[in-house]
C-alpha cells in the first residue's frame, strides 16, 4: 500500500500553476524570504511529502502507516478534472470578442468555481495548521459512544485512536462531501457573494503558493465573513468576490482592467504573510522584476 502513496502531494494544484507557464511550460519564481528570482516548473514546487496523511500511532503494524492513505489526495484529484474543465470554458469564453458583454458562467459552473475556491484555500499547509485542533481530544473526553470506539480498538488490539480522531479533523477541514465540515459553510458563503472575472489585455497577473487573496469583517453578531476574495485563475484572468451593492451590474461577467489597476493587484501579493506565502509566481520575469521593486 504504501509504494501506491502519492509522496509528494501539491497542495497548489499543478493544473492551476500551468495557467502561468510560457510557451517552455515554466514560469518564474520570486523567493520573498532569499529575495532572489529563479525559473521552476509546475510540478517542482507546491508541494509536501504526505501531506495530507496521518500516521498511525500506537498501532497495530497490520493497518500500516498511514489511516486510510491517499484518500484525501485521490479526491483531490477527481474534483480537480472538474475544475479544470470549468476554467478552460471560462478562458473559451472571455477570448471570444463577442462575449464581452455576456454571462460567463452558468449556475452549475458558479457551483463549481465555488468549490474551487473553497478547495485552494484550505489545503495549503497554513490553512491546514491553522484549522486542525490540537486539542480535539480533550473535546472528546465525554463523548461516551467516542469512549466506546477506543476501547473496542484497544480490547481488539489495534489502538491508534488518536490517530483516527486526527484523521476525522483532517477531512472535516478538506473534504466537501462531510456534512457539516469547514468546506460545506465557506462553499455556500462564496456562492452566495457577487463575482465577476477579471482580465487584463497588458500587465500579467502573478500569483502565489497561497493564491487566495481575501480580507474579512466581523458582523454585529461576531461571526467573521468574507469583505471580498481575489484568485488569478491565469495570467490574464482572475475571479473576484464581494458584497459590494455597486458590484451587482458585473456579476458573471468580465471586467477588463488597465494597466495600472491590474498592477496594484498584483501587489496585493507583497502584503501577504510570509507564513503563508514564500514564492510569487509570474510567466513573464520582467512582471516579477518590476513588482519586487516595492519594498516589502
């Protein structure tokens, strides 16, 4: 089982990252930490061994090292076919001349590009360590029917309870499909915010190992929300959200910035954390070049 792990999982899919290559399939590559540029391909950066797999502890040998491995990674892969596919429609669209003034996306397309979104911003290694409970264990003291399980796999000697417990908040985080989970509440509040689809006929748009831009408020009840979100989706394409009244007349269609607007998003990118993003990532270098001018 364990030879049929994917090791070296992306947790910036490598579908996503080509939407920034040139005609060599590579792009480029600023490190904000070594403040140095260098060229790389998809497939060579964004990425952690075994990232989303959790290693048994204290248990029996027999169930191997990891509980339920790729499990996580194969779903990743069914749903990024679909995401590709509705991104290659997106681009059909925008580069038609005629459909400048039409709706991109339709209802079931919107669905999925909600998704999407919700999917690159949490499977990221930041994401990952910010939502995963490391006192989840405490929390599950009193559960009686929880108290059971773990004796049952003690009394039968396979242990690792733990372990299970850390899985099940790992697909809480990541998995779509669980009733309930982190993905299904941001899915719906994505989908329920104005979008439109960017372009830019000059400046390229950059993006990051943490591609997801956003800034949030906190309502009259306390409860945190998204202001807007930004996501480059290519080099001359990008999805933005808000709750903005103004923004209503863009919904589902694409905006054309110039020059000077699609500059001052690109760096939106210099802004972010460190701790979440180490490399910016552009398919013309001079983009790159130009952008690290600023001083972060």
């Amino acid at each position: 089982m364990e030879n049929k792990i994917t090791r070296l999982q992306h947790y910036v899919p490598q579908f996503y990252l080509r939407n920034f290559t040139d005609d060599a399939n590579m792009f480029w590559i600023y490190n904000r930490s070594k403040k140095n540029i260098n060229r790389s391909k998809p497939k060579d950066i964004c990425r952690e061994d075994y990232l989303y797999e959790t290693e048994w502890e204290n248990a029996n040998e027999k169930l191997g090292k990891y509980v339920i491995p790729n499990g996580i990674e194969k779903a990743f892969s069914i749903q990024e076919a679909e995401y590709s596919n509705v991104l290659k429609q997106i681009f059909k669209v925008c580069d038609m001349p005629c459909n400048q003034n039409a709706l991109i996306c339709s209802s079931r397309e919107k669905s999925i590009l909600s998704r999407f979104v919700a999917n690159i911003l949490l499977r990221n290694p930041w994401s990952l360590k910010h939502y995963l409970q490391e006192d989840c264990l405490d929390d599950m003291q009193d559960n009686e029917e929880l108290e059971s399980i773990k004796e049952v796999l003690d009394l039968l000697g396979f242990g690792g309870f733990e372990s299970l417990c850390e899985a099940a908040n790992r697909k809480v985080i990541l998995d779509e499909k669980f009733d309930g989970g982190i993905p299904e509440s941001l899915i719906e509040e994505v989908g329920n915010m104005n979008f439109s689809i960017i372009g830019t006929k000059g400046t390229k748009f950059i993006t990051s190992d943490f591609p997801v831009l956003y800034e949030t408020f906190d309502t009259d009840e306390g409860i945190t929300k998204f202001l807007w979100i930004y996501l480059p989706i290519s080099s001359e394409y990008a999805l933005i959200y808000n709750g903005y009244k103004a923004s209503r007349n863009f919904r589902n269609r694409l905006v054309i910035l110039d020059d000077e607007k699609a500059k001052k998003m690109n760096r939106l990118y210099l802004k972010q954390d460190k701790e979440q993003s180490n490399f910016i990532i552009a398919e013309i270098r001079s983009e790159l070049e130009m952008l690290t001018e600023v001083c972060e």
